[in-house]
C-alpha cells in the first residue's frame, strides 16, 4: 500500500490559469460489487474502483470479491492506470480482531491503494501498526464538519466521504478547509439517496437484526407500508442523486473524488454510468461546458433523478412512491404514450437497448481475465498477531455499583438535579444549535453541574455555535455523538465522553479513544449482545457508559418525513422548519408495526421504534463492566407507559443499579411495553 496521499496542485479557484480544470484535478470512483463490475469500470474508464471483500465491508448484500483475485484485480486496475481502495469500513467485533490484523498483514504484501473504514479500532491499527496504508473515512463516519476532519486526520485519514445531505456552499467550505489540512473530500454524485444519515442509522438492526453497520442493511426505508394520510404507499423512499448538471460547481468548490454509488448493482449499470461521468469530466475540462443529455443514464436502473440535498433545495419531489426501476415510466412519459400498446413498445425498446448494453459489458469483460493467486487466503494465512493487544487488569473492573447519568430536555425536569445531586445530568442539545444559542447558554451558565449531550449531527453554523456554547459555559463534562465535538472539546480540555452513536464495538476503539483522541469515558454500542461485550476491555480510568433506558431511534433525515405521513401544505424546507417545528406521525408497515416520527423544535426529522428499551438483565449479566449507567428521560410519543413519576422514577433506578432487587421488579412492573431486542440479538 502507497501510504502516502498527493493532493494535486490548484491555485485559489482551483484551475490552472488560461487551461480551466484539467482532469487530474479530479478521481471518478467507481463501485465494484463483483469481479464483473469492477472489470466494466476499469473499461469504462474509472480513475478509482472501491470494492470489498467476502468480509469486513459495508455491503454484504454485494457478491464482493474473494482474496484469491486481489492480486490478479490490482494488476488488471493498475495496468488501466486505476486505483483499488479496499472497504473495511464496518465496526469490527473483539473476536475478530485478530482476523482483521492478518488481513492488514496480507494487504501490506498487496499492492493495494487504499483502505476505506468506519471503525476506530481498525483506523488506530493502521495508523500505530500499518501507517503505510492510505486510509479514507468511510460514508459510515458521516463527516460533515470542520472538527471532524481535523480529528479524522490526525488519526492518519487522507481522505472523508462527506455526507450525502450536504449542500454546495457547506461542500465546498470542508473541501477547502480539507486541502488546507491536507486531506481530499470525496462527494456522492450518482446512485441512492438514503433517508437517514450513514452510520446513524439503525432502523434495519432493530427491525430484523441486520445493521448497516455491519454492511447487512435490508432497506427498510424502501418497503411499503400502509397507505399514508398523505395517500403515500412508500413514504421513506427517496429519489436517486444526479449530481450530472454539477461538476462545475463540484469542480470549483475543491471536491478531489467523484463518487458513483451502486455496489449491489450489475455491470451494465456501473458501466453506463461510470461511461457518461467519464464523458461529462472529460468534456468539461476540455471546453468549459457541460454535457446535458441524461438519456444513457435514465435507461439503467433508477429511481428518478434529484440534486435537491446538493443544491441545498430539499423539496417533495425529491420522494418517489415507488422504489423499483423508473426507467420505463420515464421513457414513457417522454414519448408522450397514450395507449397501451405506445408503452409496450417503448418498454420493449428499452428492453432491447439494455440487452445490447449488457452484451457489449459481457464481451468487454470477459476479454478482461484476471489472475488467481492460490496462495491467498483470508483462512489460516499463519500471519502472526504480534501487535500487542489491549489486556485486563484487576483495575480494569467497575469498582462498586455504577453512576446514574440522566439525559432530560425539558425545563420541569432541570428539578430532578437538586432532588438527586449524586447523578449527573445531561441536557439534550438541539442539531440546530444557533438557533438557540442565548437560552442554551444561559441555561448552563445557570446550571453548572449541568453537562451537554450533543447529537450525531452539528453542520455548518450549528457546529460553530457548539464551539461558542462550550467557550462560553466550560461545562464540567460533555457526551458527544459527533467527532467534530469531541475536537473542540480537546482543544478547550473538557472532558468528554464518546455517544452511543458512534458505536464502540471493542478494545481497541476504547484504546483509540483513550490514547489517541484524549476521551475521558465512552459508551459501547447498543448493538452489541452480552457475549460481544463481555471481553471488552476498560483502560484505567476510564469510564465506559450503557444506555439502560431510552427510545429508540432508528434514523435522522434532513429531509421532512411529514411530507409523506400526514402531509405538509410547504413545498420544500426552509430556516423556519428547522426552527420552529414540533410535530408527530406515525407510519405503520404491513405487519401491523408501527414507527414514531418526531421532529423537536430546533432538530432535524427522526423516526422512533414504537417501544422504549430496557435492560435492566445487563446489571446481572455484566456486573464489572460499567462504570456509568445512563437512563434517557426526553418526551418521545411511543407506546412506552410509565407510571410512576420522573423524581420517583430515577429513584428506582439509582436504587437498582445499587442492587436493589426490589426496585427492579418496581420499575419492571411500572415501565410497560418495553423492548430488549437489539441486546438478545446483537450484531
């Protein structure tokens, strides 16, 4: 692996005087789902393939390729003047961590470009143990603020994906602000829009088990549900991105990597696509202009086109209700048919013109061989694990019974703080901090034993408004879900605290945490069963936190997911949704479940499970492992029935958590319909 990242040469405008862009300016990434379509990029004319192997990357669902062609791939790549960059860009368990060290071992014998992750154990591996390996920050560490990028480069990233929801002027102030800490950006310019924001979203673990972030996502966002007050069969299923129209913007705003999503799609779809970008870069350097017929594209496998996120435009058409192939529908609209028999042919034709692009991908990559090499193996390759791993010591154990944190955001609640002085408390802090920013500070200033809990996602002004709410009030701790956060928090020496959003799976993102990023405390995902915890290890002096009690938030949108529920008379977002908002639905699937969304006035659109979690069994099934226990208080609309008040209430649970066997059937028979799912299951 190169290890090293160059980043080429722009002026202020990024061009070349009197030459306008130059195609080296920027990377056209491919997907490569299969060997098929990884072999269809490289002809098509990709700068860059990401594709993954049979474990360890965010797309399961794709048929990836095994260790045995790695070799043969990089040399076929490479003869195309193409790079591979390799997805290990899921959290990694504690029992595979000794799996994962013999593939970095194995890759460092490959001539790989580069690895793209999420975990933060396996970017403190690369960085202490492999720094030759160039490393990009996945699309899973969802990375759309300044703080983050700093944090993301000191720990070796050359490179972040930025998150889809971005638009142009927040796009182009990280990008720039990434080349002056020498770190590429990389933007999503074709495929799938998700609902949720990456990383953050676990609506298809709690449904079904299978988390995105372990690459087993099932879509849950693109099933039917029953029909909508707002006559909506589909109402989380977004169009796809075209950023087709955008380069020149995308181009001036100082974006590196141009992304192509699609590594569950076939290769005539990776082809064409990759084809038409390939075209539209390489016509724009050279005269300035941009090509505007997306005929090509509209014939593959789409759901409608949108740049509503990227052109800050987030509007209702940006929803389709239909999730499956619009390439017909499209054709017969522009066709004008009227009669059955006008779409048929023009569905035929389509047909027709597919199969011919399918035929010629065939031949193309069947003329492509590549190379097995038999002495590849991610199975018993006898590499040895001699990176000293993290180990238990007697003072890694909680010593005594855990601390109660409680997370409220209501003002009626700010009582609960005299009435329990032995707990800490966390309040809620808005995505849309500069909204609020007077009455948060005077809030802190007026409680100071009062810490701030800050969510997954800060962007733009509202990451700003952090870094002046912490320099303003210099709480006494803070639990953070964003990177971005944890960087100012260093820089002004808070203590903090790693969120259940930026999901801990083992020693050796604590260790990261600990050594690297100066963390003073972490939770461990709510994924994670008991037997994936237990071996878990606590440096000294170190606080580890489990979410004993809060609802269940399956995903964060920008979008505006009433549109589709019970409807919105606003065409499109504007300042004041994110403001002033406060509103509740549900959505309810074909088996009769329903799902909560709610919008709190100064944050963005979340959708809730219709239960609560509770845990209580972990107290007996991991009686050393926690130092801090954190029951979550918000008001979120779900079924969840509590009936005993909030003082009563977080004396059963201090109660509990002493020991108290008592108080745990107390609080089990007065906290009704409850869930325990994700932890019976794990990842």
């Amino acid at each position: 692996m190169t290890g090293v990242v160059i980043i080429p040469g722009y002026d202020s405008k990024y061009r070349v005087e009197g030459l306008g862009f130059q195609k080296k300016q920027f990377e056209l990434l491919a997907p490569g789902g299969d060997l098929d379509s990884i072999k269809a990029a490289i002809a098509a004319g990709a700068d860059a393939v990401y594709c993954g192997l049979d474990r360890f990357n965010a797309r399961n669902r794709a048929a990836n390729i095994t260790f045995d062609v790695l070799d043969g791939v990089l040399k076929l790549a490479h003869q195309h003047d193409c790079k591979i960059f390799l997805t290990l860009n899921i959290v990694v368990l504690e029992n595979e961590i000794p799996a994962i060290i013999r593939l970095l071992k194995q890759l460092t014998e490959t001539a790989i470009d580069g690895v793209i992750v999420q975990d933060l154990g396996l970017a403190y591996l690369i960085k202490h143990h492999f720094p030759q390996s160039e490393m990009h920050a996945s699309t899973q560490m969802n990375t759309h603020n300044e703080g983050q990028i700093l944090l993301l480069s000191r720990l070796g990233a050359g490179r972040v994906n930025l998150s889809r929801e971005l638009n142009l002027e927040e796009i182009t102030q990280l990008a720039q602000f990434g080349r002056r800490h020498n770190v590429l950006t990389e933007v999503f310019v074709h495929g799938s829009y998700c609902i949720g924001f990456s990383g953050v979203c676990y609506f298809s673990s709690v449904r079904n088990g299978a988390s995105g972030n372990r690459g087993r996502c099932s879509q849950p966002c693109r099933d039917q549900y029953q029909t909508t007050d707002a006559g909506k069969n589909y109402p989380l299923n977004l169009k796809d991105n075209a950023a087709f129209s955008d380069i020149e913007a995308l181009a001036n705003a100082g974006v590196y990597s141009l992304k192509v999503e699609g590594r569950i799609k076939k290769p005539h779809y990776v082809y064409t696509v990759v084809d038409n970008w390939r075209q539209q870069i390489d016509h724009f350097c050279s005269t300035g202009e941009m090509l505007t017929d997306m005929t090509e594209l509209y014939s593959v496998f789409n759901r409608d086109f949108s740049n509503g996120y990227l052109r800050g435009d987030i509007h209702r058409n940006m929803y389709i209700d239909n999730p499956r192939n619009h390439a017909a529908t499209h054709f017969t609209e522009v066709y004008q048919c009227h009669t059955p028999e006008e779409a048929r042919q023009v569905k035929q034709s389509l047909y027709d013109k597919t199969t011919r692009i399918m035929n010629h991908v065939e031949k193309i990559t069947q003329a492509m061989p590549v190379e097995v090499s038999t002495g590849r193996s991610l199975k018993n390759n006898g590499r040895a694990i001699d990176i000293p791993l993290p180990q238990a010591s007697p003072e890694s154990s909680a010593n005594g019974c855990p601390k109660l944190s409680v997370l409220i955001a209501e003002h009626k609640d700010l009582n609960l703080l005299n009435d329990y002085p032995e707990a800490g408390f966390f309040w809620q802090i808005p995505d849309a901090l500069s909204y609020q920013m007077d009455e948060m500070v005077a809030l802190f200033q007026h409680h100071p034993a009062l810490s701030p809990f800050f969510p997954a996602i800060m962007i733009g002004e509202h990451y700003q408004a952090a870094q002046e709410l912490l320099t303003q009030t210099r709480p006494p701790m803070l639990i953070t879900n964003n990177l971005g956060i944890a960087e100012l928090a260093n820089t002004l020496n808070i203590p903090w605290v790693a969120g259940p959003q930026l999901n801990i799976t083992n020693s050796l993102a604590v260790k990261c945490l600990a050594d690297e990023l100066s963390s003073s405390g972490a939770f461990i995902s709510g994924e994670l069963n008991a037997l994936q915890m237990r071996k878990i290890v606590r440096p000294e002096q170190f606080r580890l936190f489990y979410s004993l009690y809060h609802p269940v938030e399956l995903l964060i949108s920008r979008q505006c997911l009433f549109i589709q529920s019970i409807g919105c008379r606003k065409q499109r977002m504007n300042t004041g949704c994110m403001k002033r908002c406060e509103k509740t639905a549900s959505i309810i699937n074909l088996k009769d479940t329903p799902f909560v969304i709610n919008k709190q006035r100064g944050s963005h659109n979340r959708l809730y499970s219709e239960v609560n979690f509770f845990n209580p069994s972990l107290l007996h099934d991991l009686p050393a492992l926690y130092t801090d226990i954190m029951i979550d208080l918000r008001h979120i609309p779900t079924q969840t029935r509590i009936h005993v008040e909030k003082p009563a209430l977080v004396g059963l649970f201090l109660q509990m958590i002493q020991g108290n066997d008592d108080a745990m059937r107390e609080l089990t028979a007065s906290v009704m319909n409850t869930t325990d799912r994700q932890y019976r299951k794990g990842l």
